[in-house]
C-alpha cells in the first residue's frame, strides 16, 4: 500500500472519530440514543462532556500503531464506518 493510501486511510479513521463523537453527543443530548461501549459509558459518567478528550487519544494512539498494519487500518476504519452509520440511523 502507498503512503498516499495509508494516509488516505488514516485521515477516514480520524474524521470518523470525529464523527463518532460528534454523533454520540447529539444523540445521547436529544435523549435518542446510549452510549454502548461501556468503558466510554463509564468516562462519560466520570468526567461527563470532557470523556471526548480521553477517547480521541486513544483513537490517536490506535491510529498511531494502526498505520504501521495499513491493511487492519482500512478494516478498522470500514467498521468505524459502520459505527457513525448505526448513530445516524438512532
């Protein structure tokens, strides 16, 4: 795989975390949807708005290591995808 693809790759699992999170407050905000990752749940309920801060640094570390496997990045990254899809469907 090319660097212009593992970069490609990388920069749809970043955005999709960004989307991730950006879909989990408005769902979870309108009373729509929970929270299912219960490590996430119990950040949440820990430090409340502030849990975006420690899951999008590990998102980045994940992407860190992920990047040197491009192939498990592309497939980490396709579920991901399925991930923001299932919030935008609540």
């Amino acid at each position: 795989m090319t660097d212009a693809y593992k970069r490609a790759w990388l920069l749809a699992f970043v955005m999709l975390q960004i989307a991730d999170c950006a879909s989990t407050v408005h769902f979870i905000g309108n009373g729509r949807g929970i929270e299912a990752n219960p490590i996430v749940s119990i950040t949440m309920n820990a430090i409340g708005s502030w849990w975006i801060a420690p899951k999008m640094l590990v998102a980045l570390g994940c992407a860190a290591i992920l990047v040197k496997r491009p192939w498990v990045l592309a497939v980490m990254t396709i579920l991901y995808g399925f991930v923001v899809l299932n919030n935008l469907m609540l």
